[in-house]
C-alpha cells in the first residue's frame, strides 16, 4: 500500500507540474510577473512617490523628514540607478507630514498633500522638475476637514481625486475650471464602495492612490491588508461606476504599502513601504506582464478609445470607396447634363507608372478598355479625349457610443481624369485620385492619417435617348499611420492595405422645356484587405494586429433637377440632388494581442451599417471659351454621423493646337501642357511628390520660337 500511495503521489504531482507548464497563463495571467529590486530612499515613513514622464527622476516625500527628496535615474524607470542628488526641499513651514506629491503636466507646478494641516500646497518650480527652484504659491482645502491620504489628476488636469480617511474612508472626485488649477475645484461625485462591501472594509488602512494613463484603472494600497486593489472604471476618470477586480498580495517583500506609481507605459510597478525602520524605507519595482495589469490586463475591446480606432479604420475605407466613386459620378453627371454641349477635342493624356503592378495596367488594361471603341492601340493617345479635374473637402463628425469615443473626420482629395466617346457612343474614362483622411479619435490625442492612392475605368452607356447605365471599376492603395493615445503615452503604427471597389448605377431623364428630372439607382460594392502590424512607443501597451479584410456594399436610391439658363458668356445650370442609402456591409472583425505577453482580444460586429439621407445643391458654368467650371456642396447625415463635402471641378477644353500630358512615376505626379500660340511654343511642365509631409514639387517654363 505504501509503494501504490507513494506512485500515486508522484504521479499527481507529474500531473500538476504539467498543467502549470500547460496553462501558466491561467494561473498568472496579466498579474504582477516578478519583483526587480528594492531602494533605500532614506526617507522615513515615506509615503508618496512621483517620476519624471521621462523616468529619469524620482522624487519622494514623507510624513516625518519634512522634506522633498529628488533623485537622479541614469536608466530611465531602474530604481538601481537611481541616485540622490543635493535638490530637495524642506517644506515644514507649510505641511509637516506630506503624504503625497503630485506634478502638473510640463513640471512647472508641484502640489503637496498632507494630515497634519488638511490641505494641499501649491508651489511652482522656475526649472521644470527642479525642487531647488521651488516656490510657494497657494494653499487649498485648508480647513476643509478633509484628511488626505493621497491624491491624483487626470492626464489634462481637469479633474482632482482626493483619498479622504474622514470616518469612513472615500475617495472624492472634483472638477477644475481650468487645468491644475485648484482655486475652483468643484465635487462631482465620490466612491465609498458598494452597500455589500465599503472601501473601509476593502482596503484596510488606506495609503496610496493611482490611475492608469487611459483612467480605465483605478488602484489603492493598503498597510493592513499588504495588497494593492486594482479597480476597473467604465468611464476613464469617473467614479461614477466602478469595479473591484481583486487584489495583489505584497506580502513578504513590504510590510506597509504606500505610494504607488507606474512607468509611463504601465510595464513598471513601484511601491514604497512606510514601515519606519531603516530596512524598509524603501521603494520596490516589479515587472507587470501587461501595461497597468497589476490584477488584469487593461481590456483594449472595453476602451472607447481603442474600440474608436479600430472602427475608424474600417470606416475610413469604406468612406474611401465613397469618395473616390463620387468625383467620377458627378463627371459623369456632368456629361449627361451637357451631352449636347460636350465638344471633346484632341487632349494628349498619358499614363505612365514605374510601380510593376499600375505599370502592367498601362500596359494591358488600359489599351484593352479602350479598344471597345473601334480605335486600335497605335491611335490610343491620338484620339479624342477630354480632360478634367476635381478638388474635394470634407468635413465630418461621429459621437461616442457606449461602446466608442466620437471622431472628427478631415478629408481633402485632387481627383484628375480623361475620358473620350468612341464610335458605340459610349463614354470611357480613367481617373487617379490622391486623398488625405485625418480622423482625431477621443480627447485623448489618438488620431488616424490615411493616405490613399486609387485608379478608376468608368464608362457611361446610353440605354435610350435619356436613359444611361453608368459603371465603374477600380482599386486602391492604403498607407495608414496611427496614433493610440492612452493619456501620458501613447503607440504608433503604420499599416498598408489594398482595396478593389466598383458602382453601377442607373439613371433616367425627363425632361419638360429645359427642366431635367433624373431618378437613379445605384450600387456600391468593394473589398478591402488591412495587412497586418506591430505598434510601437509603449513597451507595456504595444499591441499586435492580425491580417482585417472589409467588405463594402451600398444601394441608394435618388433624384435630380436641374434647369439651364444661357448668357452671352456661357451657359449657368443649377442642379439639386437628393438620396437615400442604405450601407448593407457584412460585418468585420479585428483580432489583436498585447506584444509583451500575448494575450489576445477580438473586436467583433465591425460594422457602421447607416441609412443615409444626403442632400447636394450646385451649378456647372459652362464659357464659350472652353472653360467649365463645377462647384457641389453635399451634407451626408445619418443618426449620430454628419458629413459636409464641398467639391469643384475644372474641364478645359482647349483648341487644337494644345495638349496636356500626365505621368506617374513612384510617388511623384507629373503634369505638362504645351499650346503654340501666334509663333511661339509654350511648354509648362511640373512634378508633385504626393506622398511626402514635405512633398517635393516643382513648375517648369519655356517659350520658344516655332521658326
């Protein structure tokens, strides 16, 4: 029997060393991964502690020395380096027994909390996160009755928290008229714990207060219990709805926790013990596995911010696909308004691309697409075409949801095509269109920067004497750079992707004297494929993204009138245009990990499916010169979403003794114009890099003499 317990001891042991090397996640996941180091501070019953964003000073004060101490890190956030330098201050004069030490966001003011007045000091320091250069300035909550235990700003400086251990212990949330400015300080609301279990009786002998960068996390510490509680917080900075995740025992390394701080990224921990010995006056760093996961990691798909970016990546593409049909629409519009005025003359259009994927298309598709027309590839860039372009500014706005923070949407495009009417009557035409999409995300700073390449075909296809069939095809190139901003840090990225997209629409006209009424009917449709990416800037935070594929799918159905009025100079025709649509898109989904432990998260139901009302006024100007001017204003407004796009657009039509040329090569646009006028040859030639902050461009002249 002794033999068979013994085999059967070992065999369960066996057992459980396999399930921790099976499952070590399961068992520690997202908690505190290891101690690091401990340092003396000197400092007797020292109880709050600060750093430098950059983590290269640490600053410490407590309820006996009455003085600041400063010290220097040579390796930013490694308490091992750190050093005490002769800065420090003695502050008995205003507070005898400071608990806590806060700085504004530049270190240009430094507030001081204490019991032994009530009150928090204000002084300001003429070298930023210098105390030797400390001034008093102010004294708040003097006679208060408040007995500050510790205290907090949010990362604008707009909101103070206050630990409070007056009868029963809360933590106390004001607002601030202005950042870091506490003349004006209003209370909003505060936390006592719930009715089944106060902050009294969950944190035992309060002594430090945190928050994470993003305010989603909340964290106390406690010398009775040895444990520091992580809270997790519905709305950044607001008690309003707050829950206990649990806690982490500091048992055996301190004996009465106090201050607490993080690293500007959260992947750094430190504590200082109170207990008034000479072996324990001291700070503790410890690895944390996840940024500000002392408990649980922070949950990317529960922060509006993070759900916000995500969403406006799949938003942004598909407004892509939108406004890059729109352009090529409103020419094709444009044509049908002006079918019995359209005068195409002889315009040298070329395209020309050193990328091997657009290069093949001028190679092959183009020629073929317009092949249809009965010319051949040797007259290709002889025959007839006309030329235009068409500038858009867009100006958007999205709320905030439960689930996602608003959004500022800024959209700017140039948009330049040629299209030609060939011996079938059908109008053919290419267009390239560079575009800008800046989208600021929350308050906090994150944004998105879109930039997007796309090459169009249309062609518009006469059903009848009004009737017409418009079609387009295209893709698109996507260049994103991304901004996560979780308060006093933030990630970068930069993401590539690709996009095919068309729109088939069908429209006809009836018309009454020089009154145009249009009913149409259209469908969007496209596909986009986000490449995968790393974030970077925020060891703690950096998350890892998987492979997103988009699909898009619209149908709107819609009106126009527009009415035609002639001058000496030309021809003005007013239009309207009114539609509806509705955005049918399948939803998408986003799976993701933090870098620095691998957890993984899934952003499901992607999807801003809307119905749509858009409403557009303009008018075309048409000279007898060959210039035609068009200008729209569109509003697209839906629950929650608005959108203003203004849009003009130029058509030059010039004799038969000008031409244009256009090229792309890499990045750079190239455009030319030669006209002979009277004997002398104009020649203007310029290049625009597109895709630079600081774009590189140019403009050449010369004139010179036929004879």
């Amino acid at each position: 029997m002794t033999f068979l317990k013994k085999n059967l001891i070992i065999k369960f042991l066996k057992t459980i060393c396999l399930i921790i090397l099976i499952f070590p996640n399961s068992i520690a996941f997202g908690e505190v991964s290891s101690f690091v180091d401990s340092k003396n501070v000197t400092q007797r019953i020292a109880h709050g502690i600060t750093f430098k964003p950059d983590g290269t000073k640490m600053f410490i004060v407590g309820k006996s020395q009455n003085k600041i101490f400063e010290f220097d890190l040579s390796t930013a956030f490694d308490i091992s380096t750190a050093t005490k330098n002769s800065n420090e201050y003695l502050h008995d004069s205003e507070e005898e027994d400071a608990t806590d030490i806060k700085f504004n966001s530049d270190g240009t003011k430094l507030f001081l909390a204490g019991t032994d007045d009530e009150e928090i000091n204000e002084y300001s320091l003429s070298t930023a996160y210098d105390v030797s250069t400390i001034v008093h300035q102010n004294t708040y909550f003097n006679g208060g009755g408040l007995e500050f235990v510790a205290i907090a700003f949010n990362t604008n400086g707009t909101k103070l928290f206050i630990y409070d251990q007056t009868d029963n212990d809360s933590i106390k949330q004001y607002s601030l008229g202005s950042p870091f400015d506490l003349s004006n300080a209003v209370l909003q609301k505060q936390y006592i714990g719930t009715s089944s279990k106060t902050l009294v009786a969950i944190n035992k002998d309060p002594q430090g207060l945190a928050f994470s960068s993003d305010g989603s996390k909340m964290y106390v510490t406690g010398a009775d219990t040895q444990k520091i509680k992580e809270f997790t917080l519905s709305t950044p900075f607001d008690l309003s709805n707050v829950t206990l995740e649990g806690g982490y025992s500091l048992s055996g390394q301190i004996e009465e926790p106090s201050g607490i701080a993080f690293s500007d990224d959260g992947s750094k921990l430190f504590v200082l013990d109170s207990k008034n010995t000479a072996s324990h006056r001291d700070v503790n760093e410890y690895n944390l596995s996840c940024g500000f996961g002392v408990k649980k990691c922070i949950d990317p798909t529960a922060n509006k911010d993070d759900v916000a970016s995500i969403e406006t990546q799949s938003e942004t593409t598909k407004k892509i696909i939108q406004h890059t049909t729109y352009p090529v629409i409103n020419r094709m519009e444009w044509l049908r308004r002006n079918s019995g005025r359209v005068n195409l003359t002889n315009q040298n259009i070329k395209f020309q691309f050193n990328n091997k994927i657009l290069n093949s298309l001028t190679d092959e598709l183009i020629p073929l697409y317009f092949s249809n027309d009965g010319n051949n590839e040797s007259n290709y860039q002889n025959s007839s075409w006309s030329f235009w372009s068409e500038g858009t500014i867009s100006i958007g706005s999205t709320g905030d949801t439960s689930q996602s923070s608003s959004k500022s949407i800024n959209t700017s495009a140039i948009t330049l095509g040629a299209d030609k009417k060939g011996d079938d009557n059908i109008m053919r035409g290419i267009a390239l269109r560079f575009g800008s999409d800046d989208v600021d995300v929350g308050d906090l700073g994150s944004a998105l920067d879109m930039s997007s390449f796309s090459l169009t075909f249309y062609k518009s296809k006469p059903r009848g004497e009004q009737r017409f069939t418009d079609h387009l095809v295209g893709l698109s190139f996507l260049n994103s750079d991304l901004i996560n901003n979780s308060g006093s840090t933030s990630t970068n990225g930069e993401r590539y992707g690709e996009q095919l997209y068309g729109s088939l629409s069908l429209r006809d006209t009836f018309s009454r004297n020089r009154l145009n009424f249009t009913p149409k009917l259209k469908i969007n449709y496209g596909i986009t494929h986000l490449a995968a990416y790393t974030e970077t800037g925020a060891t703690g935070l950096n998350l890892e993204y998987n492979d997103q594929y988009i699909g898009n799918f619209t149908s709107s159905l819609g009106t126009s009138l527009d009415n035609t009025y002639d001058f000496k100079i030309g021809s003005f025709i007013p239009y309207f245009d009114f539609e509806y649509f509705a955005d049918m898109s399948p939803s998408s989904e986003q799976k993701f990990s933090y870098t620095s432990n691998g957890e993984s998260f899934t952003l499901k139901n992607i999807n801003n499916a809307t119905h749509n009302i858009m409403g557009a006024i303009g008018f075309d100007f048409i000279s007898d010169n060959g210039l035609t001017l068009m200008t729209k204003y569109t509003r697209d407004q839906s629950q929650g979403n608005k959108n203003d796009s203004f849009n003009i657009a130029l058509d030059y039509r010039g004799s038969q003794r000008s031409s244009y040329a256009m090229s792309i090569q890499d990045t750079s646009a190239m455009f030319s114009h030669n006209k002979e006028l009277d004997n002398f040859k104009i020649d203007l030639d310029s290049h625009y890099n597109f895709l630079e902050d600081d774009p590189d461009y140019g403009v050449y002249l010369k004139i010179s003499n036929i004879n």
